[in-house]
C-alpha cells in the first residue's frame, strides 16, 4: 500500500542543497552513498546541478512524475510544494519541514489544508515536522538525520518505525552498538495523513524483518495496528513498542512534540497486550531482548537456569529472579547425581550453578555442566554469568560449548560479562551478550513472556469509530434491568411507587432489604444520603427519600426495595466506549477503594473467562478473594463470567451504551451479584 514511498522508482528533493550537511542535501547523499537504484531528481531553482547531478527549476520540469518527493523547505515554501506535487501527480510526499500542528491551532489549521490538499489528489503524505524514511533493503533513504553518516548503516533484520525522528535515531544506535543491523528506519512526525500504523503494517508485510520496534506519543489507527500486530503473530514477528506520555506531564509534552493527542494509558496497556505486541518502559527496555528475538527462539516457558563461576553472581541472580517474578528451575536429583560426579564438592548443585572458581583450572567443567542442564529439560532459558574471565581462562572455548548447547537444546541463551572482550567472543558465536546479569535476565524473561502472549489466540478487533457526544443516564432500576437482559445477575429487588408498594417488598424480603431513591437525576446516591442499610420503618424511610429528591429538584422514579446480599467481597466492573478502540471493560477493586486505590485492570471485548481471571489475578487486592485463615475463597470464575457477559452486551448494544458503572458486585462463596448499576446511554 506504501511501496512507492518506500521502493519508489524516482525520488525528487525540493530544497535540494549542494551541502551534504543541510537538510536539503542529506537525503542525496544518502541516496547516492546507499546505493538507491530508480532517477533521483534534485529540485533547485538556482542551481543546474545538485551533488553531481541534474538540477530542476522545479517539480513541473523533471523528465516524470517522481513517484515520492522530499519537501526540504519550509513554511509557505513547504505548503506550495505540497500544492505543486498534488498538481504533478506525485504519489506520496515527506515533508520535513516543522512548525505546523505542534505550535499551535494556526498550525494545526494549516497541517489540516496541507494534508487535504494531499487527499484530493489521492496523494498520500508523510510528516510533517518528520525526518523521513529510510529503507535500506532498496536505498531508499529520504532523511536528514546525521546517524547514517556517522555510523554507517547495515542492512539487517530490524525495523524501527517512531513518530519522533531524534529517538527514531536513539534506538537505531543502540541496537547498532549491538551489532544488529536495520533495514527499516521510518519517522512520521505529526502523522497529518500516513500513521505509524500504516508504516508498521507495511514493515510487517517485510519478508526480511524479523523484529519490530516502535515509538509512538498516541495511537491515531489502532484498527491498522491491530492489523499489522495480526500479521506480524501470524509471522512469528515480535512487535515490541515504547508508548510514550503516560503521566499527565508526559501527554503534554508528546502535545507539543508532535501535535499528538494523548490516549488513556491504561487502554493502550489492553490494547497492546490484546495484539501480542510488547510494551517496554523506556528505551533501554525497547531494545534490550533484539539479539533474542531475532535469534528465533520462542520459549515455551520461563524457567530459568544460571549458571556462573561466581557465587555472589548466584546469590544476587537468585534476589533477581525472587524479586522479578522469574522462576528458577529445579535441578532433578539425576542431574544432580551428575554434576557431582565432576563439579568439585564445594561447588553448588542447586540452581543457580555455582561452578566456582575452579573453572579456572579446568576449563573444561562448562562444557560438562551445559548438556546437563539441557537434557535435565527442566528450563526453557539459560543464562551464564561470568563476572571474572579473560587471561588464564578458555573463554574461546566457552564460546563453542555454549554455541553448541543453543545448536543442540532449544533453550533461549545469553551470557553476561562485564568485560566487551569476553562478550565479543561469544558475539561472535551468534550467543546474545549483555554487560549485566540482571537486564540479561530481565531479557530472557521478557522473551519468554512475550512468546507466551504471542501465542494466545485473540479474536479480530471489532470495529471502533465513535464520536463523542450527548448522553443520558438511565435510573438505577431501568440500568439493572439492562444488566439482567443481558445475563448478569442482579440482587432482587423491586421499584416502588408507593409507600404500601415498598411495606410489601420490604415484608416480601423478611425485613432483611436496603432502600434506595431511584431517579436519573441522581446517579450518586449516597453522596446525598439517599440509600438507608437499616431500615425499621419502610413507609418512613420511603417518604424521607421521596422529600429529599422534591428538595433537590430531581425527578422522582421510585424508590427500589432491595433484599440484602449475603456477605462477600466487594468489586467492581465496569465498561465505557472509547473513541478510538471501542468498548472496554474494567475489572477492579470495588465500593469506594476503587477510586481511591485505582486497582483495576482494563480489557478489550470480546474476551475470554481465562482472559479475565488473568486480569483479576493482577489485581493488588487479589490474595484477599483467595481462601486464608478459614475464610472461604470467592467465586472469582462466577465474576470473570459476568465481565465476559459485559463485554459481550457492549458489543452487542452496537454504541448504543456510552458507560456501565456495576459497584458494587458481590463476589461470595458461591456466585456474583451485581448491587448497584448506572448506564449511560448515547443521544
């Protein structure tokens, strides 16, 4: 869909620079320097040659219409550069320039016309305020960053797509120090037309790629995300990604940055963990695991082995491992009986593996220990540490026998040593190398997790394009019984208009009942002492309620006579539509701790039981609903089910229901009720 911008025929430059080092010339230099085979036309009017070539007055003079053009000149400049292409039938264009929706509503009113313009003449656009593309499986590369001078590119089996250009570069340097090579760099700026989901999506259908990382400031395409986050599982293709802004200060600033609108950060995590794509915490964190993922190996657990010539290694692996959640393997007595037989009798059978310092007198006790690590088949990872190595040690060696165990065993392997010289022979092995034995942990653990996710089947995302707009609640009867139509269950209760109508429900109910005003002009009803949990006297009770919403000027529905709910925990669910992924649900800690202690977590419908038991099982307050000192456990399958049905009756109600407040549900021995609901309808 993008390939004439990124395997185009014919590049033209607009602002075309004999100076390799302004904005203007960079992208030629590239273009020459990596070896891009279509015509390349530079667009000056005051010069009849650009680099060594050909210079045009202007677009309107190339011998064709370029297939993609660079627009290196700014303001009004760039603006009837955009008009000019748009005229010449040029079918994509990459506009450097900046000062457009990131300063402000006169630029954003100008990125609006510039990008209409683009659309009317089915030309599609690339930035503004970007630094291009860069392809260099064709050498196509449209950008003015200074890395690719500096460092000369390798192609490679990563792509990096960012809507910043300066951290586009950050990370292409971090994995380049890596050793790893690109083939693609993209950077889409403000994203008037073309997304960063559409250039992922056209990485991901790479046959070359194997890894794909991603900035992102706000996601303006899930659908096409989602799509590309489809193929790439469908690939075997890890997308990690760094979503930026997730604090108030952070959203801000990606404003400013790049004009980008800020999505709820918790939404994104959903969205994010619903497509198999990875989210990192910053950008160390983005491209720690890339020597694993390319690697191939996808483990199907996370049990891991170390394995070191150090026993203060093993100690703060063995904290490392408590701390991060990631589980140590056992060692079987057989691979136990044979260690011994070779590792000396001070040495540490356990896991981790202290091979001690005698490996320095024979270095042939690691390539005995690795086979029985592996053919123990206890773990799916493995990770050597050796903090002392070098003179006097076959690190050559060691090299092979941990290059032969990752030929021989299907393991995930690393090895960190803090000196470069150690880690440049197992480098050259092709075994992933780190300085530091905790973010070499924290890397295998993250592959494995991510393959986990990976492999959970997701259904296809519904489609979501909902516009914000007037609402409406209903009362807490009318919103109950949308709840019970739907398959939740609902306390019983009744809606009385009268006074005798609430003495019978009450006397139906054994006395044992709460009473509640009921009126779509009061969602909170307890913020205005409308729901009584004692009641000795229904015909009281019931003209008190009724007096005060007369007070307040709220309409008067009823008041609901509900029979009380046996003892259980207290949660809460949730739903509401967002604009860009639809419906979502929230599972959470319920009654007023929900708002306070923000223990919640977020899923995107449709999912599953297992899905949402996972979602509870996060939750902080989650040992509590589990059996403990002769309390019963609640039935937390019977919960899961009714957020399952929410999600379902979300989609269902086609758009139709803005949000759903259930808090309380709750959640005993045996079976969830929903207590207390308010829906808010679309208008």
């Amino acid at each position: 869909m993008l390939n004439f911008a990124l395997n185009p025929r014919s590049v033209a430059v607009i602002g075309a620079s004999d100076n390799p080092h302004k904005v203007g010339g960079r992208p030629i230099l590239y273009l020459l320097r990596y070896g891009f085979r279509g015509a390349i036309y530079p667009v000056n009017p005051a010069r009849t040659e650009v680099q060594g070539l050909k210079a045009y007055a202007g677009i309107g003079d190339t011998p064709e219409a370029p297939e993609l053009a660079v627009i290196a000149v700014a303001g009004e400049e760039a603006m009837r550069a955009v008009e000019e292409c748009a005229r010449r039938g040029v079918k994509a264009v990459v506009v450097m320039s900046s000062g457009f929706a990131e300063t402000g509503e006169a630029g954003r009113r100008a990125q609006a016309a510039m990008a209409e313009t683009a659309k009317r003449a089915g030309m599609r656009l690339i930035g503004p305020n970007c630094q291009g593309l860069a392809n260099f499986g064709s050498g196509l590369v449209a950008n003015f960053s200074t890395i690719f001078h500096e460092l000369e590119a390798r192609d490679g089996p990563l792509a990096i797509v960012s809507q910043s250009g300066a951290n586009s570069q950050a990370i292409y340097q971090m994995v380049y120090e890596k050793g790893l090579g690109v083939r693609h760099v993209h950077a889409t700026g403000n994203e008037a037309d073309v997304t960063l989901a559409e250039l992922a999506l056209a990485v991901v259908e790479d046959p070359a790629v194997r890894l794909v990382l991603l900035y992102l400031e706000a996601i303006k395409d899930p659908q096409t995300l989602a799509r590309a986050a489809a193929l790439a599982r469908q690939r075997d293709l890890p997308i990690v990604a760094l979503k930026a802004g997730r604090t108030a200060a952070g959203q801000k600033a990606a404003s400013s940055h790049t004009g980008a609108l800020a999505n709820e950060d918790r939404v994104v995590d959903a969205f994010f963990e619903r497509h198999g794509i990875w989210r990192a915490a910053d950008t160390a964190e983005l491209v720690r695991a890339a020597e694993l993922y390319v690697s191939g190996r996808r483990p199907r657990g996370a049990r891991l082995v170390f394995v070191s010539n150090s026993g203060a290694s093993c100690v703060m692996a063995a904290d490392h491992a408590e701390l991060r959640g990631i589980p140590l393997a056992p060692v079987s007595d057989q691979a136990k009986a044979r260690l011994q037989k070779f590792l000396p009798p001070f040495a540490s059978l356990q896991n981790p593996i202290d091979i001690t310092g005698a490996l320095l007198g024979n270095s042939k006790l690691f390539g005995q220990v690795l086979p029985v690590v592996g053919d123990d088949a206890q773990s799916e990872l493995l990770l050597v540490g050796l903090p002392v190595a070098g003179t006097g040690y076959d690190v050559p060696g060691f090299a092979r026998d941990l290059a032969d165990f990752q030929r021989n065993y299907p393991h995930a392997v690393a090895v960190a040593a803090p000196q470069p010289s150690v880690r440049a022979e197992f480098a050259k092995e092709g075994v992933a190398t780190f300085a530091r034995e905790g973010e070499a942990m924290d890397a295998l653990f993250q592959l494995a997790c991510h393959s986990a996710l990976l492999r959970k089947a997701t259904p296809p995302m519904p489609a979501a394009a909902f516009t914000t707009g007037k609402t409406r609640f209903l009362n807490e009867a009318e919103s109950l019984a949308m709840l019970k139509e739907a398959g939740i269950a609902v306390a019983e209760h009744r809606l009385c208009r009268s006074e005798s109508d609430a003495v019978e429900a009450w006397k139906e109910f054994g006395g044992d009942a709460v009473m509640k005003a009921c009126s779509r002009n009061v969602p909170h009803k307890s913020d205005h002492g409308l729901v009584a949990l004692e009641v000795a006297d229904p015909a009281a009770e019931f003209r008190r309620q009724k007096a005060k919403l007369k007070e307040m000027a709220a309409g008067f529905d009823g008041v609901i006579v509900a029979r009380r709910v046996a003892r259980g925990r207290e949660l809460a669910l949730g739903a509401r539509l967002d604009p860009q992924f639809g419906p979502v649900v929230l599972l959470g800690d319920g009654g007023v701790y929900l708002e306070v202690l923000q223990d919640f977590r977020l899923l995107l419908p449709p999912f599953t039981v297992a899905d949402a038991h996972e979602a509870l099982e996060r939750l902080r307050v989650f040992p509590l609903l589990r059996a403990f000192r002769g309390r019963a456990a609640c039935d937390t399958a019977a919960f899961a089910s009714m957020a399952v049905k929410l999600g379902e009756a979300m989609l269902g109600w086609g758009g139709k229901v803005a949000s759903v407040d259930v808090n309380p549900v709750i959640v005993g021995e045996r079976g969830a009720l929903a207590v207390d609901a308010l829906v808010e309808l679309r208008v």
